[in-house]
C-alpha cells in the first residue's frame, strides 16, 4: 500500500501532464477529458487522475460535468477582463506595500530579466517568454509577506498563456517591454505611486490592451467572438 506521501506526489505528477497536455495543444478548450484513455495512458487508477482534475477545475482550467466528464474550459473575453483586473490589483498593492524592501539588486534584475525578454523578441525566440516574464514580476510580488497573492495570481497568469500554443504579437510583447521600462524607471525615482499606476492603469489594463488582447485572442481561440 503507498503512503500518502507517495499518493500526493501522484497527484502532483498528472496534474502537471494534464497542464503540460493543455500548453502543447493536445487538450484543446472546449473538448473533454477522457478519463479511462489517461488512466491506461499512464499506467495508473483514476483516484489520482480525480484529484488532479478538482484541482484543475478550482482553477478554472477544466469542469467537472457529473456523470458527463469534464470539460477543458475555453478562455471567453469577459475571463481575460476579469484576470486583468484583479492582477493590475494585486500587483499594484503589492508594489504600494513593499516598495520599502525593493532593493538595488531587485532593479537590477528587473533590468536584465526585461532585456533578455527583448532581446528573444528581436530574435524571434518565443520559447521562454512566459517563463522569464513570470519571473520579472515575480522579482517584486514574492516580496509580499502574503503567499496567497501569488498563489492566487499564478493560475490566473497561466490560464492567460496556456492554450495559446506559439501565437504572438511582437508588437505587444515590445509594448509590454517598454511598460516595463516605465515601471523599472520609477522605481529607480522612488515613486512609488507611479510604479503601481503604471501595473494597474496601464500593463494590466484591460481597457489599455484591448487591442492587442482582442486581436490575440482571435487568433487562438477561433471559436470564440473576440472582434
């Protein structure tokens, strides 16, 4: 009999091959799950495939439909506004609250995470993108003495970007970079208030990015009315 230790760990494993199944578009939104397939696929019972999938679906990535299955979510325009919203909140709140903690060496690496984002912009290298700008705004939002923020924001960050396969903008992408920029520039000013505005009003702004959010989102879920 495995310990619990050994069952969390499982648990852990499948939800990580369902997300990994769900970036590389082999699970596409709006198809369903099917659970006998993944069980055999990977040689295990469905009691950690079930607890994968209730953690998948508190997430918001999947639905659980009682004796139908479970259905990948698609990512509607009013999910994008709604994610914006709260993470220009969070992230401006964040930066209001531990502006005090933000050191030299936390500029610094904003700096040289911002461009090396740019630099694979201008080289067409998208493979890392994500990743490295996950890691810039994580450079002030694990300064917050709440691990719940983050833990709150990270799903929400990765059902923005998950299903979205090797579609970009590099315009945007460039856009994004040059708020950065912008935010790194008050922080260097000590300006605290322009440093929140500029994640609230502006980087997270639905309203500011619906452009490009619109014409992003056309592109990767065609079944959906984004225009």
């Amino acid at each position: 009999m495995k310990s619990p230790l050994n069952v969390v760990s499982l648990r852990e494993q499948v939800y990580e091959y369902l997300r990994n199944e769900m970036t590389t578009g082999s699970l596409t939104p709006g198809s369903t799950i099917n659970l006998n397939k993944i069980a055999e696929q990977l040689g295990i019972s469905k009691t950690p495939l079930r607890d994968a999938l209730i953690h998948l679906e508190i997430e918001g990535f999947v639905t659980i439909l009682p004796r139908r299955g479970v259905m990948v979510n698609a990512l509607a325009l009013k999910d994008v506004k709604d994610a914006y919203d709260a993470i220009g909140i969070i992230e401006a709140s964040i930066v209001l609250d531990c502006f005090d903690q933000l050191t030299p060496s936390h500029i610094s690496r904003l700096e040289e995470l911002n461009e090396q984002i740019i630099k694979d912009i201008q080289n067409n290298d998208f493979s890392n993108l994500f990743q490295t700008n996950l890691a810039f705004h994580n450079v002030y939002n694990h300064l917050s003495a709440n691990p719940l923020l983050n833990k709150f924001m990270l799903p929400i960050k990765h059902r923005l970007y998950d299903f979205q396969g090797q579609s970009y903008i590099g315009e945007w992408e460039l856009k994004n970079c040059e708020e950065h920029s912008h935010f790194i520039r008050f922080l260097k000013q000590g300006n605290h208030g322009e440093a929140a505005n500029i994640l609230k009003n502006f980087h997270w702004s639905y309203s500011f990015q619906e452009t490009f959010i619109k014409q992003f989102y056309a592109m990767t879920e065609p079944g959906e009315s984004f225009l």
